[in-house]
C-alpha cells in the first residue's frame, strides 16, 4: 500500500477585501470564505482530482496546500511533516518537492528570457550543475515532454499554447518533485493539444511516480487521470470516492447535475428531433440561479432539486444542521441529508 | 434549394505580422453557405481561422490588410447583395507560385466602403453575440439602455416606454431572473452567464435574419453552458434565425447545428450535414475531422482508462504555410498512393456525396459520370 | 440623473473629499517642514550673532514653543485661520495678497489649459480613429518640437511681434488695459503657455492611447455590431475620463510654466509673487503660494475625481 | 489615397526568434530614436570637452571692440555675446550647468521610484496604500513653486534643486514598476516563481527591474533627463542657480533679452535652440524606445 504524502485536514482560508480606500487603516473588510473546512489526502503515484464550478475555492486549496498562499486554519502534513506554519526558510527545501502547474500558460514564463535559459534557471535553483551537466539535463527535460530542441532559442511568446505548456511542466520537473498540484493544466488549450498533455502527464506520472493533485473542471478528463474525485461547492467538498462512483453512480444532487450537464454534452444519439419537447419543469426549478449566498445550512440548498422535491425540508436550511461528511460505503463520503 | 441566406465565396483575410515581415493568412479562401432558418456550426482549433471569417462576414475586421479577396453575398428581402462588392477597387494582390507574396490596400478608403455597405445590414439583418459577455456589455451603461437602444434602431417600437416594455419581454424570454429589476443593473453586477443572456436578448431583439455567435459559450461554467445551449436551441426553434455558430467546443456543435463545417489553417476542410460528418461512425470523413472526434475523452475511453487518440504536431501557424495540403504534417491516414500529392498540391473542395464536400486526396471528386 | 446613482456618489464624495484633506494636510506638513528646517527662518535672521542658549532664552520670551510639533500646531491653527502671516518685505497680510493675484494665475492656467486641449485633442481624436496619416504625424511632430520649445524663449518671440504689429509693449505692468487692443493683451499670455507649456506632446499622446485603447474593447466592438453609433459608446470611457485625468494631471505643470510667463509678461500673479519671495527669501509670501497652488492642484483632482465617480458605476457602487 | 503595402520576405520565414529589434522596429521609432542618441552623444562629448577644457576660446575672456557679432565672424564661429566673450565656448560650459545635476536627479528618481514601486507593486495592500499617498502627495506642489520654496528656505544650489527634481520624479517610475509588476501578477508569474522556490531577491532583481523593467528604466532615465534641462534652464532663466559670469543655457537667453526686442535675436536664441534641440532629442529618445521595447502603452 503506497506511503500518504499529503494529508490536510479542516482545512480553511478566508480572503479578506479591503473596502473603500481608507479600509486598509480603518479595517472594515468584509470576509470571504473561500475553503470552509476541507479534508483530504494523497497517496504516492496517485491523482486526486478537484472538481467544481469556477468560484467554488479549488484552485485555493491546491494553492494553500503548497503554502503559497497561508492557510486561516487546519492542518497540512506533507511526507510526514506539519508544513502549516512553517516559516518561509523552513519551508524552502521541501518546496522543491512539491510544486505547481498553474492555469496560465505564461505562468512560469518571464517573456524576457529564451527557453533554454528559463530551463537552465530551474535546474540550478538547488543544485549547482556544471554546464555540461546542465546541457545534458536539458536535453533529458526536453525528450521528457517531447519538446523539439530548436524552440530552445525561442521567447514565450513565439510558442503555441502546447508548447508553452509543455516548457511549464519541463520548468518543473527539473526541480525533481514528488507532488505536483495541476490547476486546470488543459482548460487553455485546444482539443488536440489537450490530449497530447494529459497523455503526457500520465507518462510522467507512470516514469518518475509522480502524485497528482488535478484541479479541472473539464469532467471527462478528470475522471479519466484520477483514481479518487472530490466534488467542491463554494468551499466545501460535498462528495468524494472513487473516481467511477463519482461519475456513474453519484449521490450528492450536486455531481449529479454536474454530470448530467456532462452527459447531455456527449449525447451524441439523441437525435436533435426528439428533442423539441420544450424543456421539462423539474430542470427548471433549479434553472437559472447563480451562486446565490446560502443562508445557513446545506449550502446547496437553494440550487438543490432534491430540496424542492422534498418540499424544502428546514432541515436543509437550519443554520445548525450544515450535512456533515458521511460515509456511504467503500470510502465513499457525501454531505447530504436525503443522498 | 432556395439560394443560401448567406453565402461566402473564398473568403481572404490576413494580417500582417510585423515581427516576422510575413502574411498571417488568418482565412485563406473559405467558402460556406447558411440556409434560411439553419444553423451552420462552423468548428476548428485556434488559428483555424473560424472567428475572423464571422468577423469578415459582419464586417468588423479591423487589423491589417483585413479583408482582401472574395465575396459574401447575403440575400435581403430578395435581394442578394454583395457586402465585399467593390473591394477590387481598394485591394492590389501579387502572387507568386499560388501564394499571396504582397498586398497593396487602401485601408481607410475600403473603412469608409464597408460603413456604407453594411448600413441597414450589421445589427439589423446580422446579429452578433460573442465570447466573454461581460466584456461585449457597454460596462458604463445599464442593460436595459443598451437593450432598447437595439429595439429602438431596429424595430418599430420607437416609443421609449413601448421599447422598455418590448425589452422586458426579451429579459424574460432569455430566462433572467426579475427581468425588471435587472433592466437598470450594471454588467459588471451580473454574472457570466446572466450577461451572455442579455447578449442574446440584445441580438434577437433587432430580429435578424442571421445571428453570428462566436464561441457563445467558451468561458462559461459547465452547468452555465449547457443551459446557454438549451436556450439557443429553444429561441432558433421559436424564431427561425439563421445562425451561423462558431466554437472550438465540438459537443456545443453537435447539440445546435443542422449543417457543419470544419476548418483547418484558414480553409474550410469539410462541410455536411451534422449527422452526417459528426457522427460516431462516418463510411467518409476528412482525417483531421476524425481524429478532432476521437481526440474527446469518449466515455469508453475514460472507462477503461485508456490513452487518448491526440493528434501529434502543433496545430497550423498560418505564418508559414506549406505547399498542399494543410493537415499533411499531422495527418495519420497519409497512404504512399497520395503522400505525393498530399506534400505538393492543395486538394480542393470536392462534393463527394449530395451536400457532402471534404478537401482530401483520400476521397478526389467522384469523376464526372460519362 | 436617477436618485439612486446619487446616493452612492455622496458616499464616495466624501471618502474623496477626506483624501484631498489628508493630502491636504501632507501639504501643509511639507511646506512646514522645509520652513521649520530652513536655517534662515526668520526667527534665526534676527537672532543670528547669538549664542545657541541665548536664543532659546529669547524664543521662550517671545513665547515661541519648542517642540517641532507644538510649532507646527500653531502655525496650522493660524493658517486654517487665514492668517498667513506678513510678507517680510511689503508687511502686507499674505493671504488677501494672494487672493487678489491668485485669480490671474487661474485665468492663466485655466485659459492656457484650455487652449492646449483645443489643439491636442482633434490630433489626438484624429490620430486614434484614422491611426497614423501623413497629417496627423505632421501634426504630432509639430507638438513634440512646440513641447520642447523654452516657454521663455518663446515669449520673447510673441512680444517682438506685439511690438512690431501694434507698437505697444503688451501689459506694461496693468496699464495696458486702457489701450483699444487691451483684451489682445490679456490672451497673448495664455497662448504662450497653452502652446509651448510642455504638456502639448503629453496631452496628445495619452489622449490619444486612452481613445484607441477603447476603441479596442469588445464592448465598442458589439456597439459596431449592432450597428449603434460608435462614438455614443466610446464617449465616456474614451473621451471623457481621459480627458479629465489628463487635466487634473497637468495643472502643477502649468502652474510652473506660469511662474516663467508671468515673469516673461510680468503678469500680476502668484508666479511671480512666488519668484519675488524666492528671490527675497520672504517665507510667508512663499509659503503661500505653495499652499494656494496645492489647493488649486489638489481641487482640480478632486473634481476630476467626482467626474469619474458620477460616470463609472463601479466606481461608485465599491 | 492612403494606400499601404505590405510585402512578404522571400525565403523561409525563420523558425527562431523574431527579427533583430531593428529590423522589426517602426521606421518613425527608429528617427526619433537615431536623433535622440545624437542629441545624448553631443551632450556628452560636449560635457566632456567643457569638464577638460579643451575650448575653442576662453568662455571668460571678454573682447569689447566685438560685442554681440554674428555667427562666422573670423575666430567665433557663433559669434560672441553682450560683452564680447566666444558664444560658442559658453554654450559649451553651460551644459557643466546641468549633466551632472541632471544625472543626480535622474538616479534619485529612477532608483528610489524602483524601490517604491517594488514595494507598492510586490507587498501590495497597506504598502501600496501609503506610497499612493506619498505619490499623490508630491504630485500636489507644481515642481518649480514646491523649487522655489526650496531656494527661498536654504538658499539652494543647483544639487539641491536637483536632489528636489529627483523626489519629485520618483512616483511616475514607481507607478510604472508597480504597473508591471501588476502585469506579471495578473499572469501568475511572480507566483510560480515562489512556487519554483526562487528566493524574493532573484524574483525581484533578475527576473522584475532586470529583465522586465530594465527598458522602462532606460526610458525613465532620458525623458528624467530632459525634465532636469527643462527645470536648469527655466530657474537659470529666473536668476536662480547659475549665476553670471558662469554660462548656463537659461542665463544666456536671459542675458540676450533685451538685445532680442531690439531686434539681435541671436544671442538669446543660440541658447534657447539648444534647449530646444537638446530636450526635444531626449524626449525623442525616450518614446522611440519606448514604441520599440514596450509597445505603445506605457503610461498609465
């Protein structure tokens, strides 16, 4: 059974905005809770994936578990060791080992700088190579995400978007980590280009036992790369298994929206023509809504069909009673009163 | 066949890339056609050219050269007019070898053309929606204004509390919630999806003959999105509006097209009917149609946790366009019979079945019967 | 304007009216500061033979505080009072001086201001929906040379011609009201300031990025697709806003150019009130005009800052 | 007929990098750029000519019979000046009045406006609060009042004015490294290079002054350059500073005043043409390369 190498546990981070001008002295803000108390954890040369809509605190948690932004309360322990507060210098050496993909394609990219010296940067951020050692790690990097050698002397900015991802993951690896937060590595990229990557990363993770945390709302994808997926709505996970139950057998009425938009993407049978029978009045209940602010309770509430169908229990909306995480078999966690 | 509503003859659209003194052929010679009340998806990767063909046919491409050669003829009222008409007068091309290698433009003259040839036809025969809504909303007017500015240059409804009243009713039949209380909102106080809505209220509300949208959906939640194309699909069935639909997003195609055309490296590649060039199994496709199709994580695929069919290679710079075909340098279907031909030649645009046109050397024009 | 755009703008007029207060108040700390450090303050002039001890012993006598901040108390107090204190050298009230010549340098500015906008602004506008044509290159070139004309220099050019075109030394220190091209006399000034103040290039050039950036924008692009005339919808963001920025931007410089025109013309203004004061070391005077021309700057902002607020929602919704 | 031609290179377009700058840049940034580095080689072999000596006349020595001659008189190629003293070596000298000075205020302004806008731009919140006010603050005094109060309280030499040019000049290089910090934020740059485990002072140094804002420098240095001419000149001008007998360009037009309305123009407009040659060329120098290096927007 393979070593946890990340373990968080109520996890939560607050944003705090500053309003009006003068706030910064006065200190009125106003607070966001962007994670609300999250718990998961990672097994080596395993993916977990993260999915939910934008706004709902996933790239925030892959961002606080590598301490780039500090976390308001709960508990990190990477490989065994509580990072959650350490300091910045403590932090330094474990920090090559767990790094970031981010969703910019320009992300680790300083448009002034050729490929071949953003490369030579990476690899002498902790060792200090030689240049023939430095060359012939370069070419190692590049063979890794199958890169051609002339866009060495190329700028950021005269590569396409495929190329400029796989220069962000070579950017990486040259640091040799072990955990890697992916956030929303494909969403910027073409069809095409988006499958080359995901077959890279899964090569990669194969070859040097990588450990994903996939942070996509691109669904297919996610279920396709991760053993385990976790369902987040505004700050909560409110579902999390095996990344086949998700997807086939949901029970938060949540993921199974979720999917089901999913599904009626793929559907290519159902001929257009049967479909002229004007929407049905039950998917309308929970139509048009955007993120409306839950009152209290299951924060799902408001979105929820089950909640209407039930004839909007108070059970669903008392402040107290916000569902906790149950266990529903095999691993297999819900928050939800009715699931 | 009643002659299209809109028909693009060998579209050519560059821009010039001063970095490199070099044509970035954006839209290369395309050619596609909607009928009256159907939609054509028009679907490809980035730099396939498909949103600066909209933006030609709407006439608001503004780069350099912009717009240089071919016709789009729209049908009004019974009339078909040219909207390029004249742009030989302003437009000098010199090829060499089959390619553009200069261009001679007298841009402001053929700006001041265009006003004059699109008056009367960009906003009230041609509607335009596009990505991010948010952004495309006058951010320092309300929604309401903007919606019966439209209404009122457009309609008949002139009258200020007769236009209010005809804009309330485009809020609700795009399904916003409170349509009267979000008449006097600022966009930046919607959501996404709350402003692509009030978009496509704005463009129906001229009642157009075509709706242009541009990746109407690209940047929206997954949720948010397939509501969106619900409510497209409702609102075509409802008014019968031409749409021409550009997106990356082949699902979205799927689900709202009745024609297709797929484009590569700023030509048209393929074009058939959805059902037909969509399909899980087509007897005849264009390669790169295909392996764009089975490039999408397919239910099975995910299933089985088995690899994804990615094409290699980048997709097509259109600074540097080899000779023939297009797609040769990542096309997987190359047989030694036309590898020749593929490197060398362009193959055309044949009609290899009733309404059915793919530009391959795999499937040449049938040859003319005796 | 509906009632309800204007509650939120009150709400952030006053957090704007308590930042020029606070600026205002920086301002006076500075003038104070460099008056307070100065070793020839008034106070030291009189008392320069004496020995360190002795002058404490003679400023408590005078009843003047000690520490830095009880004096700049004081000195605060009686400048909210209006009481600026007398010029040294002409023992008249500081602030009834001023306000009586502070209106000529705001004529000046103001008028100068105005004239630079009336010729920036049809290059600019020009320069952004036509882009670069061999007129209006020609044009910005011209501005780029006349910005870096010397404002003096160029005086002198203007008066050699008044004296050659009408005999007449233009505003012989006032007199020259009386003289039937009087009110000719009263603009040449500001036509030298509004043309070779410096700021021309500046004002065409920011006008000119602010426009084309909108013109840009997907929003301008959807009012050309929907057929909507392009400058109902480019106005505000485009014209408007920049325009009010870059003036409230470049007061302080033509508050200084003034300072030389007025010498050039020797126009009865703060300008040169402030140059007599430099020359005479006369604190009050020029202490003063440093905080009459940050109030007219800090004014100019403020307005600036209402006219953003009362178009951009956003603004006033935060 | 505005009619523009666009041209193809022959021959397969490079799959390196882009053309070299200069090929790439604007025919129109590349004259005013060309002028400007003429203007700033003039000035500096000029400077350098006064600073040694080596002078085509004695600037001080006074020759009476031959007061105010014309430019091309034998042995004064400009002439002379009101009290017959070599035009063209005092104009020489009066750039002594204003490089080194400039210079000084150019570092204060160029230097602490980069430590400001890495503060303001990289700590952002409350950091960024208070230098806004201090930006807001020293943008209140017009320059030449906030000078003049200056010179009225110590009494100030040229330095001094300078070391007032340069505060003053810090906001405007401040808001344009804090602009471009911004911009590399918004594209998650700065972050992944934390995350890459990058110490602060490289992220700051080498990857945002050096590589990102070094043309911005650059840029902020010329145009600071022309702004302490414009200040030198106007104040020498205003009898401040630089006194008689010492030249500077300002005194001299000053000087030649009187002379110009009775109708000599050439002893104030000799200077004066310099001034105007002289700030237009490091204006000129400072958009040209902006255009080429930063792309049309810069000022915010």
């Amino acid at each position: 059974m393979s070593k946890t190498i990340l373990e968080v546990t109520g996890l939560r981070k607050d944003f705090r905005q500053f309003l009006g001008l003068l706030a910064t002295l006065t200190g009125d803000t106003r607070v966001i809770p962007a994670v609300d108390g999250v718990s998961f954890y990672l097994r080596e040369n395993e993916t977990v994936g993260l999915v939910g809509e934008s706004g709902c605190g996933k790239t925030t948690i892959g961002r606080t578990v590598l301490r780039l932004e500090d976390p308001t309360a709960g508990r990190i322990v990477f490989d065994g060791r509580d990072i959650t507060r350490l300091s910045r210098a403590e932090l330094r050496p474990l920090r090559r080992e767990m790094q970031m993909i981010f969703q910019d394609l320009d992300a680790g990219l300083n448009p002034a700088m050729r490929v071949r010296d953003i490369l030579r940067e990476a690899l002498t951020v902790y060792e200090r190579p030689g240049d023939a050692e430095v060359s012939r790690r370069i070419r190692e990097l590049l063979d890794q995400v199958n890169l051609k050698e002339s866009k060495l002397a190329n700028f950021p900015s005269e590569l396409s978007g495929g190329e400029k991802r796989r220069v962000g993951i070579a950017r990486v690896l040259a640091v040799r980590p072990r955990l890697i937060v992916a956030d929303e590595p494909t969403s910027a990229l073409d069809i095409s280009i988006q499958a080359q990557v995901v077959n890279l990363l899964r090569d990669l993770q194969k070859h040097l036992g990588l450990t994903y945390l996939f942070i996509s709302h691109d669904l297919p994808v996610v279920e396709l790369v991760s053993e385990k997926v976790a369902v987040m709505y505004l700050g909560r996970i409110v579902e999390m298994g095996l990344a086949e139950n998700i997807a086939h057998s949901p029970r938060h009425p949540y993921t199974q929206i979720l999917w089901s938009s999913l599904a009626d993407k793929q559907n290519i049978e159902i001929s257009r023509r049967v479909r002229k029978v004007p929407v049905e009045r039950e998917r309308r209940a929970w139509g048009v809504f955007d993120f409306e602010q839950p009152r209290g309770g299951c924060r799902f509430a408001p979105r929820c069909p089950l909640y209407e169908q039930n004839g909007r229990p108070a059970v669903c909306t008392d402040p107290g009673s916000e569902p906790p995480l149950r266990d529903v078999g095999k691993g297999h966690v819900v928050a939800c009163h009715f699931a | 066949m009643s002659a299209p509503l809109l028909s693009i003859e060998n579209l050519r659209t560059y821009f010039y890339s001063r970095a490199k003194r070099a044509f970035i052929r954006s839209v290369d010679g395309a050619s596609l056609s909607v009928a009256r009340g159907e939609t054509l998806g028009v679907v490809g990767e980035s730099g396939s050219g498909k949103t600066v063909t909209a933006l030609s046919a709407a006439g608001l491409v503004t780069g350099a050269p912009g717009v240089i050669g071919g016709s789009i003829a729209l049908q009004s009222n019974g009339v078909a007019r040219n909207l390029l008409e004249g742009l030989e007068r302003y437009v000098r091309v010199e090829e060499k070898e089959g390619r553009v290698v200069a261009v001679e433009k007298d841009e402001r003259g053929w700006r001041r053309r265009v006003e004059t040839l699109m008056a009367g036809v960009r906003g009230k025969e041609i509607a335009m929606i596009f990505q991010n809504p948010r952004a495309a909303l006058n951010p320092y007017s309300t929604v309401g204004t903007q919606l019966v500015e439209t209404i009122r240059m457009h309609t008949g409804a002139k009258g200020e509390r007769e236009a209010k009243e005809r804009a309330i009713h485009w809020l609700e039949r795009v399904r916003i919630d409170s349509p009267r209380l979000r008449f006097d909102n600022f966009p930046f106080g919607m959501s996404g999806g709350m402003c692509q809505r009030a978009m496509i209220a704005m463009a129906l509300s001229a009642e157009p003959s075509l709706l242009i949208a541009d990746e109407p959906t690209t940047g929206l939640d997954a949720t948010i999105q397939s509501r969106i194309v619900e409510l497209l699909a409702e609102l075509k069935a409802e008014t019968g509006t031409a749409t021409l639909l550009i997106s990356h997003d082949i699902s979205v195609i799927q689900r709202l097209s009745d024609r297709v055309a797929v484009m590569y490296g700023g030509t048209v590649v393929e074009t058939g009917l959805a059902a037909q060039v969509l399909a899980a199994e087509a007897p005849a496709r264009h390669p790169y149609t295909s392996a764009l199709l089975a490039a999408i994580p397919s239910a099975e695929t995910v299933r089985n946790k088995r690899y994804l069919q990615a094409i290699e290679g980048e997709v097509l710079d259109t600074i540097e366009v080899p000779p023939g075909c297009r797609f040769h340098g990542r096309c997987n279907r190359v047989t030694d019979a036309v590898r020749e031909r593929c490197a060398g030649v362009e193959p055309p645009l044949a009609e290899i079945a009733p309404g059915h046109q793919v530009r391959c050397w795999l499937y040449p024009a049938p040859s003319k019967a005796p | 304007m509906k009632l309800s755009a204007i509650l939120p703008v009150a709400r952030v007029l006053r957090r704007e009216l308590a930042v020029t207060a606070l600026l205002l108040l920086g301002v006076s700390m500075v003038v104070f500061a460099v008056l307070y450090l100065a070793p020839g303050d008034p106070l030291n002039v009189l008392l320069e033979g004496q020995s360190p001890r002795a002058q404490t012993a003679a400023r408590e006598a005078m009843g003047v505080p000690h520490t830095w901040y009880a004096r700049y108390g004081a000195w605060l107090s009686k400048v909210l009072q209006g009481n600026f204190g007398n010029s040294v050298r002409t023992g008249l009230p500081v602030l009834p001086e001023l306000a009586r010549v502070g209106v000529n340098t705001l004529v000046l500015t103001l008028g100068s201001l105005f004239l630079t906008l009336l010729i920036a602004v049809p290059i600019a506008v020009h320069a952004a929906v036509n882009g670069d044509t061999p007129g209006n290159t020609a044009a910005t070139v011209a501005a780029y040379v006349l910005s870096a004309v010397p404002v003096f220099w160029f005086g002198y050019i203007v008066v050699y011609v008044f004296i050659h075109q009408f005999g007449m030394f233009p505003l012989l220190s006032g007199t020259a009201a009386k003289q039937p091209h009087a009110w000719l006399y009263f603009l040449v000034p500001i036509f030298v300031l509004g043309t070779a103040s410096g700021t021309l290039s500046e004002l065409i050039r920011h006008l000119r990025e602010e426009l084309s950036r909108v013109l840009s924008e997907d929003y301008i692009r959807t009012a050309r697709a929907k057929g909507a005339p392009v400058w109902r919808h480019a106005f505000k963001e485009g014209f408007l806003i920049p325009v009010t920025e870059i003036m409230s931007a470049k007061i302080p410089f033509l508050l200084g150019g003034a300072v030389i025109v007025e010498q050039v013309f020797n126009w009865p203004g703060m300008g040169r009130m402030a140059w007599q004061a430099a020359q005479d070391r006369d604190f009050p005077v020029i202490m003063g005009v440093a905080l009459v021309a940050a109030a007219f700057v800090r004014t100019g902002n403020l307005l600036q800052r209402v006219i953003f607020t009362m178009v951009n929602p956003r603004a006033s919704k935060q | 007929m505005s009619t523009r031609r666009f041209v193809q290179t022959q021959g397969p377009i490079g799959e390196f990098s882009a053309l070299p700058l200069l090929q790439r840049a604007e025919a129109r940034d590349l004259l005013c750029a060309g002028y400007g580095l003429l203007i700033v080689a003039l000035v500096l072999a000029s400077y350098l000519m006064g600073a040694l000596g080596w002078l085509p006349h004695d600037p001080r020595e006074m020759n009476v019979g031959l007061i105010n001659a014309a430019p091309l008189t034998p042995g004064h190629l400009l002439g002379t000046d009101f009290l017959g003293r070599d035009l063209q070596a005092r104009l020489i000298l009066g750039i002594q009045a204003y490089f080194l000075p400039g210079l000084l205020a150019i570092a204060i302004a160029v230097v602490g406006g980069s430590v400001l806008g890495v503060l303001a731009g990289y700590r952002g919140g409350w950091v960024a609060a208070i230098i806004t006010y201090f930006d807001n603050l020293l943008d209140s005094f017009p320059r030449l009042v906030l000078i003049l109060l200056v010179i009225a309280a110590f009494k100030a030499d040229i330095y001094a004015i300078m070391i007032v040019v340069g505060i003053t000049g810090m906001p405007e290089t401040a808001n344009l490294i804090a602009g471009k910090i911004a911009f590399l934020k918004q594209k998650n740059f700065i972050e992944a290079a934390h995350a890459l485990g990058l110490p602060a002072h490289t992220v700051i140094l080498k990857h945002i002054l050096w590589l990102n804002c070094r043309a911005v420098l650059v840029i902020q240095a010329t145009l600071g350059m022309a702004e302490a001419i414009l200040v030198e000149t106007s104040l020498s001008y205003l009898g401040f500073g630089v006194q008689e007998p010492t030249p500077s360009w300002g005194n001299m037009v000053q000087a030649g005043a009187n002379y110009f309305l009775q109708g000599n123009f050439w002893p104030s407009t000799a200077p004066a043409l310099l001034i105007l040659a002289t700030i237009l060329g490091f204006q000129l120098l400072g958009d040209g390369l902006n255009n080429m290096l930063e792309g049309k927007r810069r000022r915010s």
